[in-house]
C-alpha cells in the first residue's frame, strides 16, 4: 500500500504549468490584445509599461492611465487512448487584470515615471474530483501579479531607454487524489498550499528611424520566485494518518526570460501595422523541486525533471482610425509550446497555439477612451503524456477571452 501512496506523493512535484508557457498569461493590455498582443514598438497608452517602457517616451500624453479586466473561459478537453473516455476541466472562467499609469515630469521633459501592476502567469484548472486523471491533478488555481515602478528616458528625438523593477507575488493551490480509500470508498486527497515571490527588471529600446518606423527590444529578466512555508495538507485513512501530518512545504521556480523584437510601421495616419516576435528562455525551467519540513517513508523531498526548451511566439497585428473617436484593430499569432514529448501532463496539457483577435476604441471625450476586444484562441490536439506519472491520452484546449479597458489621458 505505501509504495503507490508514496508514488502519489512523488507526483506532487509534478505541477507542470505553475509559471509554464500554457500559464504564461498574455493579456496585458486592452489595445494591445485586440492586435493579438503585438504592439512593443507602439505608443498606444501606458500599457507600453509592459510591453516597452521605452514607448512611453514617445506618447503624446503627458499622463495617461490604463485599466482592464480579462475573463478567460477555457474548454480543455480529454480523451484517453482507447478513445472511449473523455472528460474536461469543469472550471468556468479566470479574470487576469491590468493598471497601469504613466506621467513625464515636464512637457518638455525627457523624462517619464511610471507604474503598473499586471498578471503574467497565472491560470485555474479545475476536473472532476473523480475522473480518470485524479492522481495526477484535481485543481490547480495559480495567481500572480507583477508590480512594476518604471522609469523612462529620451535619450533623443529618436531614441528612448526604458527600465522596469519587477515584484512577482503569487498564490498556489493544489490537489491531487491519493490512491487509497475509506471505508465509504473515498480516495484520498493530498493539498498543497502556499505563497511566493520574487524580483526581475525589464529594459525596453525604441528607436524610430523616421515618423513612420518604429523598431523595439525589450528583455524581461529570468527571475527565481521562492515559496516558503507552504502548506501541505493530506486526506487518508486514520491508520495512515501518522504517515502523512499536516508540514510545510518550501519550493523554488524559475520565470524564465523573455525577448521581444517588434516593429511598426505607419502605412498612413490612419493604417498602422505591428509584428512581435517573442522567445522566452523555458531552458531554466528543467527541474522543479519541493522541501517538505517532515518526511516519513511515504513523504520525501522530491525533485521532478521537466526539460522545457525555449519557444517563439509570432504575433501580427494592425490599426485603422476611422476619425476621432473610433478605432478598429485586429490581429492573429501562433504561439509555440515549451513542453517537449514525454512531460506532457493534464495539469498543464500544453500545445502549439494559434489564435486571433477583433477590437475597437472608442473615445466619446476627449480625454476618456473605451477598449472592447475579443481574442480566441486553440491548441493543435496532441497525443502524449508523462513517463513519470504513466498518464497518456490526447488533448485539446480552446479559450474565448474577451476584455474590457479604459484610458483617461490628457
């Protein structure tokens, strides 16, 4: 009996995705969202806080805020290899936020202060207690926030420099089933609680060669979120209650880097195109480790390989104004996954993606503007699964995700 407990348990450290490339939220901004999440070489508002903190310089405003809420609706579907099961997650929606505020000290000054608080990773997974899957995941429910002091620089007429601090905070939750039951024939249950947090910068370059090109880098750093006194609770039998006490728990994850190359290009001063290439450094994310304070033959620190590998993203996107008041943008991407075969797992049952977005702004004053976007978005179906929980079968993930921003500015 305690060898499968004990297997259960090793398994735990198996929470694939918690800050992995299918939790890698790209949803930072309302405008940029209707372009599919191109835009570092635009100044669209202060989102460029995320996006390049060197745009800033270049926006007409000399205050601007920027807020929005997103609402996620995932469909992840399962089959198992027989083709005879299938089940999905049961959770109905996730709701990503943004703010952002940006101010340059002078009308004339070269220098620009801003703010912003966004979720980068982050997401809720949730199945039913008793599918076939359980062992491997129940729930997964991650929140995170970056809180990100800016400050810009013109460096001139042409060229800005932008730098960024970066404050990760973030909340875990998870639950697996244990493979033993009680008397009513109820499996177990082991939950993982905890909190984390974590430092990085971000640096953003804009230059613009003329009025019409703008061409961007910006580097988001690696960063190591450390989670400490985490909880860990579990649910079994009372004759294995002395194997499996209330601890605490300590972990350590690495975000990884992030490198966006962007261009924009003005057509006419209504028509405006933007492409980003993203490559995000998964390499840092190779093992994945937890420390629990009490061990028992059944409870041992564990240490899981998850040998992702680095992966680009594609997005294109363009704007037209149609007068003063309403702009309509659209875009489309496709987004590679980290996860390599053989690590494939249903708490994080990551894909290829490909996805586009539909939006319009509306400004019916002068200095207040509404942001209303849709984006959808599906994982090419992949067949695989873990050689270390044994769990296979094929998935496919859809997401509609609309969002709402607003912009007061003068």
């Amino acid at each position: 009996m305690m060898k499968p407990i004990y297997v259960v348990l090793f398994l735990l450290a198996s929470c694939n995705n918690l800050f992995a490339g299918g939790f890698q939220v790209s949803l930072q901004g309302s405008k940029q969202n209707m372009m599919s999440d191109a835009g570092s070489a635009l100044s669209l508002d202060a989102s460029s806080v995320f996006f390049n903190p060197g745009a800033l310089a270049f926006m007409k405003d000399r205050f601007s805020v920027n807020a929005g809420v997103s609402l996620v609706f995932p469909n992840v579907g399962y089959q198992d290899q027989q083709g005879f099961y299938t089940a999905g997650n049961t959770n109905k929606f996730s709701n990503p936020i943004f703010f952002y505020a940006s101010y340059r000290l002078k009308p004339e000054s070269r220098w620009t202060i801003s703010f912003g608080v966004n979720n980068p990773f982050g997401s809720t997974l949730i199945y039913d207690d008793n599918w076939a899957g359980q062992f491997v995941i129940r729930e997964i429910s991650l929140k995170t926030f970056c809180w990100q002091p800016t400050v810009t620089y013109k460096i001139s007429k042409n060229l800005a420099l932008g730098a960024s601090f970066n404050y990760y905070s973030g909340e875990l939750i998870l639950r697996k089933g244990i493979p033993v039951s009680d008397s009513t024939g109820t499996f177990g249950e082991a939950k993982l609680e905890g909190k984390a947090g974590g430092i990085g910068f971000n640096v953003g370059l804009v230059y613009k060669p003329t009025d019409k090109l703008s061409i961007a880098l910006d580097y988001r750093s690696q960063s190591t979120v450390k989670l400490k006194n985490g909880t860990a609770e579990f649910t079994v039998p009372s004759a294995l209650a002395d194997s499996f006490p209330k601890t605490k728990f300590t972990s350590q994850l690495k975000l990884p880097q992030v490198v966006t190359l962007g261009l924009a290009y003005a057509f006419s001063e209504k028509f405006t195109l933007a492409l980003d290439v993203n490559y995000t450094g998964w390499q840092c994310y190779d093992t994945l480790k937890f420390d629990y304070a009490f061990n028992s033959e059944s409870l041992e620190d564990t240490k899981i390989t998850k040998n992702y590998k680095g992966a680009f993203a594609f997005r294109l996107g363009g704007q037209y104004k149609f007068g003063e008041v309403v702009t309509a943008r659209a875009g489309a991407f496709f987004d590679m996954t980290p996860v390599q075969n053989g690590f494939l797992t249903p708490d994080g049952p990551d894909a290829n993606r490909v996805g586009g977005s539909v939006g319009l702004s509306l400004q019916p004053m002068k200095r207040f503007g509404i942001d209303l976007s849709f984006m959808y978005l599906e994982t090419i179906k992949r067949t695989g699964g873990s050689y270390e929980s044994g769990f296979w079968g094929t998935y496919k993930t859809k997401a509609a995700i609309p969002t709402l921003g607003f912009q007061y500015s003068f």
